[in-house]
C-alpha cells in the first residue's frame, strides 16, 4: 500500500500502524450477484430508530454523509443486526482522504466502517445458532467456500473475498447491517459492545502471534506503537510471550505501550541512517535474542530495522503495509536464516478473541480514546479526530 499521509510525521514514521492489510483481492461482481452482497447491511423497510436505515457514505475525498441505505431482504442464513459499536480503522480513514487503498479505488458511494457488534433484531428462517436480542461482533469478511484456499482452511486469501467498506462492497457504519449468522459471533455477558467491535482489530494480532508461533520461549519485538502495534503487543502476551519490547517515534504512543504492559520501549528516529545505532539499544534493552520481530508499519527502515534485529534462525512477521514496495537488507538476514512471514487479516480468530476477553487475559478498553455518537457533525468529527492522530487510539461510534 502506498501512504503518505498529511498527518503523518515522515513517511517512514511508525505511527502508521493504523494502516494495514485489510483489502483483499475482489473479482468482479455481476449485478444481480452485488445486490445480493454488496448490500449487507439493513432490511430495505428498517432502519433507525422507528425510521429509515442510515449510513455513513462515502462520496468524495473528505465528503462522509449520512444518508439511507436500502438494502437487500434477510436471507434464510442471514441476521438482521442493529448496530451499536463501530470503530474507525486507519483504512477507513485513508479512503476518506484519498478514495483509493492500494489497488482498491472508490469509484462510487460506499457505505464505509467494518470493525462493530451490535444486537440481533432478525433472523433468517434456516439460523439455529443466534435468537433476537443476542449481542454479537461481526466478521466483516464473506469468502466464497468454493476456492482452493477457502477449501484448505486459509479463507482470509479468497480471491473472490467481499469484505466490509472494501470497494466495491459496502460497510456496517449503518443503523442496521445484515450478515451471515456463521460470521456473527455472541458476546459473553462481561464483554461490551465496544470490545465486541475491537476484535476485529484484535484478530489482527492474533492471526499475526498464530503465524509467527509465539509462545512462552518466544521474544518479541513490535515496530510501530499505533493501534495494530498495540493489540500485537496485547496478543503476544496473552500467547505468552515472556519479554515484549515496542519501539515507535511517538513519546505518547510508547507510554501508553508500556501502560499497557510492555517490558521496555524504544523510541527511534526517522532516518534510515539511524538504523545500526537503534538495533544495539533495541537488543541492549530487550537483554536476550530477538525471536519475533513483528513490523506493524511496513516502511523502508521499520523492515530493514527488524531484519537487523531479530536472531538468526528468528522470525520477522511482517504486518503493517506502509510502503508498497522497500529496499532492505535481505541477503544478510537471509544468511542468518531469518524467515519472513506475511500476514493478511486473519481466519477463525473471533472465538478465541473474545475468550481473550472474557478471561481478561486482554483488555482493549484502554485502546478506546474517542467516542462519537452518529450524527452528520460527530461523524466528521470523529474522523477527523482519527486522522489527526495526536493521542486518538482507537475512534469509536456509538450508534
């Protein structure tokens, strides 16, 4: 992905953790096919309170209205979900600002937002598993269940994968959404609506710790202290990890990396050149090998950074996509047989996410900073608020 953002610092700052992965490779859609999957999102007589079904669309750079969104009837394995919790991801923000994330372009209004939970209002005639009133987060990706990769387990890949507030395929910042019911998965009574829609980020850090096999041996560094950065550091430390050090250009974003219960922190500089100094403190301060190296940012100098970083026979697992394409030093990482994992979304992560949760083994309701309620006015603010960065973490509406 290609970001050089305003707001932030450099383009190699760390910050942008908030910008990952989250638009997969989407075939074409026929029309009578996008009626039935664009729409997931409210019954076409339903809405708001006692109203219309509203939605937060997106219809030109910097332009967010609010305005009805009339949808397709509930389908037999379908759910109709009121929604009550949505955040803001940094793609979100970036199709606000520019209408394109990487090679997905907004060429026509789209609802936008796919990180929520809500309460089921509806179900379709064939679902067993979920009853009106049930309070459920929702993955927001639908795979085809037909592919190689979807047949094998490995569903997050699906070519044809139609995934929330990805172009074309509209979002959940809505009233009301309908979803399938096999990707809405119930609350435990102690986990709120909020952190319901904070697994969606979550998963990330979850899927991530699953692919590089942290455990109780496994020493971890983290590149990049934004929201991607924080739920990482949260997830390798409830998979075990017994020493976690997180390194960022932010003061703020490192303090509330070590609140939230990293062991040492790190702040780095911009500059490419800085890299050999800032690899001696890096291993100086984490005491031990580097086993995991995980880069929630995806530039020149955090990738080139953990190569340098991380043990021979380690692993860096690469997460965040600021830059599209890098030059870093790969023969000497790969003399030392470092091996670089990729990460994209995640698969089967909601049932352990939210055990996470209620156990307390993670809590995500530091990582809530802002909240808004879903107004024309609080919409633009609370986008705002997260493109500023500054101290906004994690951007919530409450609908």
């Amino acid at each position: 992905m290609i970001y050089a953002l305003p707001w932030q610092k450099s383009e190699t700052s760390i910050n942008s953790s908030n910008f990952i992965h989250h638009h997969s490779s989407l075939c074409c859609i026929p029309e009578r096919e996008r009626e039935r999957e664009m729409g997931k999102g409210g019954m076409s007589h339903g809405g708001g309170e006692g109203g219309e079904n509203m939605a937060a669309w997106l219809l030109g750079v910097n332009n967010l209205k609010i305005q009805p969104f009339e949808l397709p009837p509930l389908g037999p394995n379908d759910v109709r979900v009121r929604m009550k919790a949505v955040g803001i991801c940094g793609s979100d923000v970036h199709y606000l600002k520019t209408m394109r994330c990487a090679h997905f372009i907004v060429k026509e209004p789209m609802v936008i937002g796919h990180e929520c939970a809500g309460i089921i209002e509806e179900v379709g005639s064939e679902v067993k598993s979920l009853v009106v009133g049930d309070r459920v987060a929702l993955e927001p990706g639908i795979s085809c269940w037909r592919c190689d990769f979807c047949k094998g387990g490995r569903y997050n890949l699906c070519p044809d994968m139609k995934f929330f507030a990805t172009p074309p395929v509209h979002g959940s910042l809505a009233n009301q959404v309908v979803h399938p019911a096999d990707l809405c998965f119930k609350l435990p009574d102690s986990v709120s609506l909020e952190e319901g829609a904070m697994c969606e980020p979550l998963s990330v850090g979850v899927h991530a710790c699953r692919r590089a096999g942290i455990g109780p041996e496994t020493n971890v560094l983290i590149m990049g202290a934004g929201p991607i950065g924080l739920v990482t550091m949260l997830a390798a430390r409830a998979f075990g990890a017994p020493r976690i050090v997180i390194v960022d250009v932010d003061d703020h974003r490192l303090s509330v990396a070590k609140d939230l219960g990293a062991d040492e922190t790190v702040k780095v500089s911009t500059n490419i050149k800085d890299v050999s100094e800032e690899v001696s403190q890096i291993n100086k301060v984490m005491g031990t090998g580097i086993d995991v190296t995980f880069d929630c940012a995806g530039f020149n100098k955090t990738m080139s950074t953990a190569l340098d970083a991380t043990r021979a026979g380690g692993k860096v697992c690469l997460v965040g996509m600021g830059h599209n394409e890098m030059t870093v030093p790969l023969t000497p990482a790969a003399a030392r047989e470092v091996d670089i994992i990729g990460v994209f979304r995640y698969k089967n992560t909601w049932p352990l996410c939210l055990e996470f949760l209620r156990s307390g083994k993670i809590d995500v309701k530091p990582l809530i900073t802002h909240r808004f309620g879903f107004s024309q006015k609080e919409v633009e603010e609370a986008f705002e608020t997260s493109a500023r960065g500054g101290n906004a973490i994690k951007v919530m509406f409450n609908l």
